[in-house]
C-alpha cells in the first residue's frame, strides 16, 4: 500500500513503475493532470484512487491493470475514458462523478463483475448500447446529467436506480420491479410504470405530485 493522500503533487516520478508488487495506491487530493504511461507495470493493483485531482485524460495503458478491483476518479476533469476499459473485467466499483464526461466507451458493458456505477455530476446524454449486460449491478448513480433515455432492460437488473427529475423524463419510464430514489423532483409524476414497488423522496421533498401504481408505496430518506 502507497498512501500519498492530501499533497501537492503534479506529477508521479517514472520510477513509481517499479513498484510491481504493489496493491494499492491513493493519491486523494493531490494535483495531478495526468499519470505515467508505464502505469501498467502496476499489474498488482486491486485499489486505484485518484480521486479529487485535476486528470484531463486517462493513458490507454491502464486498462492492462486487469487485477483492479475499484478505481476512484470522482472530482477531476475527465472529458472521456480509454475505449479498452473493458479489459478491466474485474472492477466492482468504478466512481467517475464529478467530471466532464460526455459519453461512456462501449466496451464498459465488458465490466461484468461491476456492482456499483457513480455516474453522477456529468454531461453524458446517452448511456452504451448492451449497459444491460452488467448483470451484477446494484446501484448505478445518474444523478445530473443530461440524460434523455434509458434502456429498460438495465432498470430490470439494478437494485437501485440514483436519477434526478431534472435529468430524465421519468413519466417515461417502462422496467419491471425497480425502486426510483429522488433527491428533488420539480414535476408530477402521473404515468409511471406499473412494476414500480417502492419511491423514495428526499425529506426535502414536500407534497409530491405522483400518482402511484397499486401496490406502490413512497418511503423518506
């Protein structure tokens, strides 16, 4: 384990390379705007945090780390990642909010073991075609972007689904058994699916306009 957290760091010397044994690196809070191309000789890595830097763009090279297990980029300046991220097969959380995202490479439906998906805070529109193939899912945040469309296969495998009013139509919706969880919410919501078992509202949230499918039932957090 490297821990390099809260620092004042620009770059990374060539020679953090060589530490090919090497698990986990943190680098929080640092002021980093891009990483070695030799990165991939960290071939150990499970854990990779980077996040709150000032990283523009990924190297291609660090989708050879296929032993990374988690990578946090959250709060940096990423406009798009490496089109291989798919390689990175065995990622379980991968957080990207809080960046400059447009769009997500196809091959991120490769991540089959990904179980949690921070999205949030972006500028994407569109999610992948195949997104439904990331079976193993249990939340995906999609909270302010710009999003107009969403696949309903991936409503159908996801636990939670994180979305804002703001960023998606939501009367639109068509999935089987989901939960919805809603930080604001500035419209009414008369037509939405009939699977829909449970809502839930930011406290924050005060006399809701939704007409709920039987058997559905609004909880606060």
């Amino acid at each position: 384990m490297l821990l390099l957290n809260n620092n004042k760091l620009n770059y990374l010397p060539n020679n953090i390379n060589n530490l090919i044994f090497l698990e986990e690196l943190t680098l929080h809070n640092n002021n980093l705007t891009e990483l070695p191309e030799k990165v991939d000789n960290l071939i150990n890595l499970t854990i990779l945090d980077l996040k709150f830097n000032k990283l523009i763009k990924l190297p291609d090279t660090i989708c050879n780390l296929i032993n990374l297990e988690k990578i946090d980029l959250n709060n940096n300046n990423l406009i798009k990642l490496p089109e291989n991220i798919g390689n990175l097969i065995l990622i379980q959380k991968l957080f990207l909010n809080q960046n400059q995202l447009l769009t997500l490479p196809t091959s991120i439906t490769k991540l089959i073991k990904l179980r949690n998906l921070n999205l949030s805070s972006n500028k994407i529109i569109n999610l992948p075609n195949g997104i439904e193939k990331l079976t193993n899912l249990q939340s995906i945040n999609l909270e302010n972007n710009l999003i107009t469309f969403i696949q309903p296969e991936l409503l159908n495998i996801i636990n939670k689904l994180y979305i804002t009013q703001t960023s998606y139509q939501i009367n639109n919706l068509d999935n089987n058994n989901t939960v919805l969880i809603f930080k604001d919410l500035y419209y009414p919501l008369l037509n939405l699916p009939f699977n829909i078992e449970e809502i839930w509202l930011s406290k924050n949230i005060t006399n809701p306009k939704i007409k709920l499918p039987f058997g559905c039932v609004i909880k606060y957090f």
